[in-house]
C-alpha cells in the first residue's frame, strides 16, 4: 500500500469549479485548484465542497491558470495554506482581486515551466501548455512511486500549440493517473487557429464602413494579441477599456506583448470604470493610462478606424457620450456562444441590433476539440485516466483508454 489517494472533491460531472485532491501518507496532501463553479450565483457564498476538509493542512494549493474556476474559492480557503502558481497567474489574481477591493493573504511562491520543485513528500513539475488562459499549465505530480498528471486546461490550436505538441512527442513517462478536462467532448464549438481567426477579423475590418465593436474577454490575451494584429494589418486602431489595459500592463514583463503606448492602440477612460478605480484605491492607474487614452466623445465623432471593446458596463457609459451604433457599423461577439444567455448578454446584442449593426460571431474555443483530447490521451498513456470538466464524458469515451469514472468526494486509491 502507498497510501496515495485522490479524491475529486468538484468536477467530475461540470464543466468549471475545479478542486482535486492528492493525499499521502502522515497527512500530507496537495490540493490541484480552488474553482469557483460557472453557475454560481455572483453573491454565493460558503462554495467550497463540502467533502474537501478545511481544518487539516495542505503542504500547498497548486493553481494551474488564473480562470475563476479553477482560482475563484481562494478568497474561502484558510489564509494559512500557501499558494503556488505561475508568476504570471499570481500577479493576474491579485489583480483581479483588487478590482473587487479583496485581498488575498495567502503566502504565494511562483515556480518555471519544466522545473521541478518539493512540497513535502511531493514533487510537481509544472509544464507551460496552450489555453485561453495566459499562464495555463499541466502539473506532473510524483509522491510515493505514484505519478500523477493533471491536465488543467487546455487546447492545441492556439499561438503556444507548439508546447502541447512537444509534451506529446515526448511524455512523461509511466503514468499512474491522467487528470483530464473534456470540455468540448459532446459539442460542436469552433477550434479554429488564432492565425486563422486573425485573417477573418482582418477581412470583418476591411469590409465594414464604419466601427467595428467587439466582445471579449480582457484576460483572453489569445484574442487580444489576434484583434491587436489585424488592427495592424488594416489601419485600424484597437480601443480598449481600462482594465484590458492594467492586464496588458501587468503582463508587460511576460513576452512581447501589446501594451499602452503601443501604436493603433488606445485606451478608453470611462466614468464608470474611473470610479471603480478610486474607490479600490487605484487612481493612480487611472492617471497613467491619461497619455495612451481616447474620449468616448471622439469615438462617437469619427467612425472609421475603430475597433472598440464593448460590455454592458461600458455600453452605458458610451451612450452618455453619444456613442450610438449604426447600420455602417458591425459588431461582433468573440467569446462562447452560451454567454449570449445571460442577461448581459442580451443587454450587449438589444444594443446593436436594435441600430440594425451587422453582427457577427468570430471565436475559437480555449479548449481543445474532441479529435485532440483524444490524441492528447494516448500520447500520454496512463494506466488510468480519471475525466473531469466536461459533460459528456458518460457518452463520449471511445479512444481514451482504461477510464476510471468518479464521483465528486468519491476517493480513489493509488
């Protein structure tokens, strides 16, 4: 007996809310994510697994990508359990939880892509991998002569495929377990490259006379850099809201990244946003960004060259200044179709379509298409793969090997 035992306390059957445990013997246990679940009422509370116990302590909680549902619970977890992540990931939650007035009082430790690094009897060596997440990485976790591989999420049809496909060609080796996400198993989303996104984008901006206004996530660098690209290509110039802009800014030290002060880039200071920003006490952000920034007023003047983030937030204070959408304008919603659901994004498309805007659906997923989570399980092999972050894993099994199906809470022996 190794006494190794993993227990999936959230995510065996949805998609987000991730929160895995690895347990040794003497008590020693990691936890893999602390995932706020999609569904989640924004003013829930208490939304840690019950089974997942809050009293014994954790060598470390491991975060493999600053998504909400895999980091969302810190803010619940005991401030005594330390934190490790990628350096990326920590300065990305620590910005975000400071656009909410929180913060986080865990001690966080950063590790490198490739390195492997000790918390008590484990040893986890983080791999840097493709996802809509800046920062996404897969974690091989050794304790006991068992090894442990969790997926976290991921794709390969995005810029950094290239490290997923070097993790296929040469695997680790033997593996006990292989945690993995099945987020696109059962669907027919769109995993289309980012290279041959930014060709349609680019031909979207040349055939629209007017602006072109655009709906995605500030934190899906991806689609940033893609939109940033095609801006260059047509002479546009993309308009961002000010927090896109502390993202790119806070990620400044990570690669050659857009970022304020770049040209055919400017940044849009919002009365709305401005206040959220002084009462966090951050006004100083606000001040810096003045040099790179863009009324809203002369967004509404000029209407050829603009491609400007839109949401629900900024769309009220847009129409303040006269910012009205028009038949010569297009609008596009680059982010999962299912989004359009929510009440906002009803608020978002009644705004455009009501103008008589063009729409248009430009995406391509952050998760990898059913054909590769396939290729992606045999090139990794295990003896054993445990399927988590999906919905259709009950139907879609065929080519992935020995399945060991789990509950959420149900433990599971090494």
């Amino acid at each position: 007996m190794t006494g190794v035992r993993l227990t999936v306390h959230r995510s065996t059957h949805e998609i987000g809310g991730n929160c895995i445990e690895i347990s040794a013997a003497d008590g020693h246990r990691v936890i893999l994510d602390v995932g706020r679940p999609l569904d989640a009422p924004e003013d829930a509370r208490e939304l840690l697994p019950k089974s997942l116990d809050l009293t014994a302590p954790v060598d470390g909680v491991l975060i493999s990508h600053p998504h909400m549902d895999h980091y969302g619970l810190l803010e619940e977890a005991p401030s005594n359990w330390p934190v490790f992540s990628g350096a990326a990931t920590q300065r990305l939650i620590q910005l975000s939880s400071a656009m909410f007035g929180k913060t986080l009082t865990n001690a966080f430790a950063s590790w490198k892509s490739g390195a492997a690094f000790q918390i008590g009897p484990f040893v986890v060596t983080p791999f840097l991998i493709d996802h809509s997440a800046f920062d996404a990485h897969m974690l091989l976790i050794e304790v006991c002569g068992r090894r442990i591989m969790y997926s976290g999420d991921f794709r390969m049809h995005g810029r950094k495929f290239v490290l997923v496909h070097r993790l296929m060609a040469k695997p680790p080796k033997q593996l006990d377990v292989l945690l993995m996400e099945g987020t696109n198993l059962g669907s027919d989303k769109p995993c289309i490259t980012e290279d041959d996104l930014e060709g349609e984008f680019a031909e979207l901006f040349r055939s629209t006379v007017g602006r072109v206004f655009v709906a995605w996530s500030a934190q899906n660098i991806d689609r940033t850099v893609t939109l940033y690209r095609a801006c260059l290509k047509t002479g546009r110039t993309l308009v961002v809201d000010l927090y896109t802009a502390e993202v790119m800014e806070a990620l400044a030290d990570f690669g050659k990244l857009p970022r304020p002060g770049w040209k055919n880039l400017k940044v849009v200071v919002t009365s709305a946003f401005a206040r959220m920003y002084r009462r966090t006490g951050r006004e100083s952000f606000v001040e810096r960004m003045v040099p790179y920034g863009i009324s809203a007023s002369k967004l509404a003047e000029t209407r050829s060259k603009w491609v400007v983030m839109v949401r629900p937030s900024l769309i009220r204070d847009y129409a303040r200044k006269g910012i009205v959408p028009t038949a010569e304008d297009a609008w596009c919603w680059s982010m999962w179709r299912g989004y359009f659901k929510n009440e906002n994004g009803a608020f978002v498309y009644k705004w455009f379509t009501d103008a008589g805007s063009r729409a248009v659906h430009l995406h391509t997923s952050g998760h990898a298409s059913p054909a590769d989570l396939r290729a992606f399980a045999r090139a990794m092999n295990p003896k054993r793969l445990v399927p988590i972050h999906g919905v259709a894993w009950d139907e879609d099994t065929e080519g992935f090997g020995s399945i060991a199906r789990l509950n959420d809470g149900e433990p599971m022996a090494l």
